[in-house]
C-alpha cells in the first residue's frame, strides 16, 4: 500500500482542504441531495487524513447515484487506506469506466494489480489464524488439492522450464475433475510465502490451510 496523506501527483487535486470541512458539512446538511457536495467533503476529509469520515461521505455520495470519476478515485483511495483491498479494487474499477484522466487510469490499473496480491496475501493471513485456532482433529476436505512447485536439481538449463510445465499440465488435468478443487497458483504462492515451509514443516497441517483457500476470489 502507498502512503496516501495527500493524493498522488497523477490524481486529480480537490478544490477543498481540511479548512473547509465545517463550511462543507453545513452545506451537506442544508442540501442532503447534493451528492457532489458529498464527494467534496470526503476529498476534504481524506486531506485531513480522517479516512473513515471520508469513506462514509463519498460512498454516500456513490450510493446516492454519484457517478463522477473524483468519487470512485478517492473512494478508492480511502478504501485502500483502510486495507478493504476488495472494495478498492471495486472503486477502482468504477473510475476506469468513468474517469476522464487517462494518466490516472494507467496508474490506477498498475494499483489494481498490487491490490490483486494484497487480497491474495490477506486471504493467506486470515487462513493461517484460523489454522492456529483449529484443533488438531480438525477435518480435511479430501477434494481440496494444490500443486506445489517443483524443484530444479539439473545443470542443464535448458530443462528448467519443464518445472512449470509440468505443474501447469497437472493443473489442468486435475480441473478437470469435477470431484476436485485445485487451488490457483497465486494463492499456493502466497501461502507459501506466508508460511515460510521449511523441512520441519507440518504438511497435515498445510492442507488444513490450503483447503481453507480453496474458494476463488471475488
């Protein structure tokens, strides 16, 4: 996640700051319709780095039928800021539709890419703490199976690329059974990551914890 205090250089800058904050919440409560007036006031919320206020006024903005690029690009920032990967990459993906900087929307697509290994990363993180707090007879769905990469002991370089076409062939031959759920490549990644697997590894106890992968995400 990049610090975000003050919007990126690419971003569009808000014509209010934190000063205007009571001016606009005056303004917001004598005129309740006015989605812009919403969307300005959480621009000036998120400046004054009060990130909660501003999510709630710009997804009321949103909720009310604001459709302005400024609405879904500051949602999504503030959104980020409070690490609801998922609901980032949906106000990001509003603003491709909508927003009229181009520039903005390179950048925005290069953020939904980190966003994509944050949700990864955070389904990874919520999988090991429910496998800390699980018992050790806990049930293993038998369906549930994952790929994990292979090694590499050749001197022969010409052969290392057949470790991840060897993976992907038995990925695709295990999709085809509607008997298993074969876990994508990222969140193995990640897990493993996350783990850190060494030797002394419980492998009882990765299964346990790569079954609790196994959903895609949303």
């Amino acid at each position: 996640m990049w610090e975000l205090e003050q919007p990126p250089a690419w971003a569009p800058s808000p014509d209010v700051s934190p000063v205007d904050i009571p001016r606009l919440q005056q303004a917001v409560a004598s005129n309740p319709d006015n989605s812009d007036l919403q969307v300005q006031l959480g621009m000036a919320h998120f400046k004054a780095e009060d990130h909660e206020a501003a999510r709630v006024s710009l997804q009321s903005a949103v909720d009310a039928g604001n459709e302005s690029g400024p609405a879904f690009l500051y949602l999504g920032f503030v959104q980020e800021e409070l690490e609801d990967w998922s609901a980032a990459r949906a106000a990001y993906n509003r603003y491709l539709d909508v927003g009229a900087s181009a520039p903005a929307r390179d950048e925005v697509r290069k953020r939904l890419t980190t966003i994509g290994r944050d949700l990864v990363r955070a389904r990874a993180q919520q999988a090991l703490a429910q496998e800390a707090e699980s018992t050790a007879t806990a049930q293993i769905t038998p369906q549930s199976i994952a790929v994990m990469p292979m090694g590499f002991n050749s001197n022969r370089d010409d052969l290392e690329p057949l470790i991840y076409a060897l993976s992907d062939m038995m990925i695709t031959d295990f999709a085809f059974s509607n008997a298993l759920v074969v876990l994508e490549r990222t969140q193995v990644q990640t897990l493993l990551d996350e783990m850190a697997i060494t030797s002394s590894t419980s492998i009882k106890g990765a299964k346990r914890t790569m079954e609790k992968m196994r959903a895609p995400d949303g």
